[in-house]
C-alpha cells in the first residue's frame, strides 16, 4: 500500500495536467490562428469553457468507474462492447493521424531551422523519417522514452511561457487591433474556422486523470488538478498565441512554419530565434517518442481485451510491442503520402481537422455514458445532475467543434468511423453479447 509521503499532492498533479496537455500542439498554432486573425481569441474562450467541462466530466469518470481501458470502459457503460471498441478505435485512429501532424511540425521547424526550402514530397519524405527514428528508439522500451521525452518537454514549455511574461516589452496594440480580421470572414464562420485548431491543443486532457491511486486524496484532488492543469493550459495557450500576434505581422506569422522562432527573432535577434526553433524541434520530437509508443500500447490493450488483430500483443524482452509498432508507422506512412498538400502548413491543417474529428468521437461516447456510469457506481443524486449537466454542455461543445472542423475532415472521419463498426462485426462473436434464441 502506498504511504501518503509517495503519493503526488494537488499543486504536483495540476503541473503534470499541464505539461502533458502542452506537449507539441502549441508549436504550430499561431501560424493557423493567424490565417484568421487576432478574431481567433473567441474560438481561444469557447474551447476553454467546452475543455474545462469535458476535463471535469473525465474527472468524474475516473473517479467512479471500475472498468478499465479509459474512455472504452467509460463507453461500456451505455453502449456495452460495441462502444467500448469503438472509443477505443477511434482514439487509436486519432493518435495515428495526430503524431503524423506532429512529425510534421518537427520537419516545419527543423526546415526553418536549417534555412531549408522544402518541396511538398520532401516534406512528406522527411515526415515519414521522422516517424520511423521515433519508432525505432522506442524498440528500447518505455523507460528511455520516458526520461527522453520528460527532459524534452521543457523545449517547449520555457520559450511559450517565457513568451507569455517577457513578450509584452515587444507587444504592439496598434498591429494587434490591425490582424483582427483580416480576410474580413463573417465573425461566426471565423470562430468556427479556428475551434478544431484551438481544440487540438487541448487533446490529451482525458488522459490526466489516469493515476489516481498515486494522489492524495483523489476523490477531491484530482477533479481540481484536471480543472486547474486545463484552465492553467488555457490561459498559457491564450496568452501566448496573442502575445505573438501583436510582436509579428500578420502575413509573415501566416506564412510562418517556425511562428515561435520566428517571435523570438523579432523580439532579439535571428540567433535566438534559431536557438529557440531547435528546442522546438527537440521538443516535438520528444513528444513524438512518447506519443508513439503510447499509442503502441493503446493498440497492445485493445488486443489483451480482443478487439485488435493479435499481433498487436506481442512484446520484445524490454517490453516493447515493437511489431505494433512498425504496423503502426507503415500506417502513418501511408497517411503522410495521402495528405501531400502544396504547402507543409496545409497539409499539417488537413491532419489537425482529421485528428479532432476522430478524437471528439471517444469524448462524445464517455460524456453519454456518463449518466448511467454514476447511477451504476451509486454517486449521489445531487453530485450525479451537475455533472450529468457537465458532460451535456462539454458535448454539445463537441458536437460544434465537429461540425467547424468542416465538410473533409467530417467526411474522412466518418469513413474511419464506418470501417470500425465493420472491423467490430468481425471481432464482436467473441464477446457474450447475444443472446441465445431457444
């Protein structure tokens, strides 16, 4: 039994909230925020309030559930285990196309880094080795890939925040108030442009609540840590973002595929915004390492559970599931060729809408199961109906964020979608799920 002097204390779980959270799907953003102007800090506090509510309803989750597999034991609940496969496909889809478009921002930065010019095939040709080096230092097991990434981490989270104390000296009112809207998009459909990017910053937040038996007094600290690490993320995200958008023009931020290096050489000079792209690249590569692997084993308890092919099980000496691995990242390859756009910001766009899209599916499942969680796990009437009034508007949130994330992505994520009900028709015989007709 774990004593209370090796347990994690709130102040401890509210900073791990954040860094996990900030990893590397801030490092693009200004460029994309930019494409619509300073207006983008409306989508900012509508994705503040939908995160915070869906962060407090996976806290609850956590909390009172006693199935395991995350969001697919949520699902369960309501949807048995169709949904408890579906929560768990879509997210495993979700991570796939996710850590592709981080490869891409490495390459983006790495290419500004070196002063580079890179052609669309290269771009594609250096995301896919990205991907594999990533894959292959993993083959060493979970505990390089934790030490690397949680040194690497810092390479963004020192110049982002740094930027949100120190960028204010540089900050210009006047060009700020000039980016609001420079495209002049009616305010409505600029907000909805922006909230799949705003929103993809935020992905990760289910995952905070996962340790609890390592915190002190979980059933009140945890719920805090996931709202203070989500909100504390939000104002980190805001800040910054528009810091930038005050220090950098408006057409050169959107033109950007270094937009924080490129900040740090306006506000000194072209040496320290080259040091600051290759922390950057540093970082982004780190979270690419630990995302891989992460999303190795997601596949690897799938397959314990019997929903993915076998093979997904199999792990080398140092624990490693390194054939799920490879079959992931031949998968990712395939991606990053499918999505080859005429410019590196475009194509890390189309993978960002594709990603929330088949992310906001898993969220959608755990919120609707939410009510009949609780009533199964015996949670007080009075607690049950905020929460239950939580996890509706952090839906509904989802729902919007959906329908901006636009026509393509809405189409390929549902094509995923359909071929994971089709894959469950496959597996769904090993499961007690019907029953016999006498």
């Amino acid at each position: 039994m774990s004593t209370k002097s090796n347990k994690i204390g709130v102040v401890q779980l509210t900073i791990l909230t954040m860094v996990n959270m900030m990893g590397s799907g801030i490092i693009m953003l200004p460029t994309k925020l930019a494409e619509i102007g300073t207006i983008s800090i409306v989508s900012w506090l509508v994705t503040a309030v939908g995160s915070t509510a869906l962060a407090y309803a996976f806290a609850q989750c956590g909390m009172f559930s006693r199935k395991s597999g995350g969001m697919g034991g949520y699902a369960e609940y309501s949807f048995g285990k169709a949904g408890n496969f579906m929560a768990n496909y879509t997210y495993g889809v979700s991570l796939i196309i996710a850590n592709t478009a981080i490869a891409i921002s490495a390459v983006g930065y790495g290419s500004e880094l070196m002063g580079i010019t890179l052609s669309p095939i290269s771009i594609a040709m250096w995301t896919i080795f990205t991907l594999w080096l990533a894959t292959v230092l993993n083959f060493g097991g979970a505990r390089i890939t934790g030490n690397i990434s949680s040194f690497t981490i810092w390479g963004v989270i020192i110049p982002v925040v740094g930027l949100c104390f120190i960028g204010w000296y540089w900050f210009d009112g006047e060009l700020y108030v000039r980016s609001w809207n420079p495209h002049n998009v009616p305010t409505f459909e600029a907000i909805g442009v922006s909230i799949s990017m705003t929103l993809w910053a935020f992905l990760g937040l289910e995952s905070a609540c996962a340790n609890t038996d390592v915190v002190e007094n979980p059933e009140k600290n945890v719920p805090i840590a996931v709202l203070g690490g989500t909100i504390g993320a939000a104002v980190i995200y805001i800040i910054s973002t528009n810091v930038i958008a005050g220090i950098v023009p408006n057409l050169e931020l959107a033109n950007s595929t270094a937009p924080f290096g490129l900040a740090f050489a306006h506000m000194f000079d072209e040496t320290t915004g080259k040091i600051v792209m290759g922390l950057m690249v540093l970082s982004c590569f780190g979270s690419l390492l630990g995302w891989q692997f992460t999303i190795a084993q997601v596949f690897k308890s799938s397959a314990d559970e019997g929903y993915f092919p076998a093979f997904f099980k199999k792990v080398t000496s140092k624990d490693a599931p390194v054939v799920g691995m490879i079959t992931i990242t031949a998968i990712q390859t395939l991606l990053s060729l499918m999505t080859i756009s005429p410019s590196l910001n475009k194509q890390f766009n189309v993978l960002v809408d594709l990603a929330v899209v088949t992310n906001i599916i898993p969220y959608l499942l755990s919120m609707a199961a939410l009510a009949v969680l609780q009533k199964a796990e015996h949670v007080p009437a009075s607690k049950a109906k905020l929460t239950t009034i939580v996890a509706f508007i952090g839906s509904l949130y989802s729902i919007y964020a959906l329908y901006a994330a636009g026509e393509q992505a809405m189409t390929y994520g549902a094509i995923a979608t359909f071929i994971g009900w089709t894959l469950y028709g496959f597996v769904s015989d090993r499961f007690d799920i019907h029953q016999k007709i006498s």
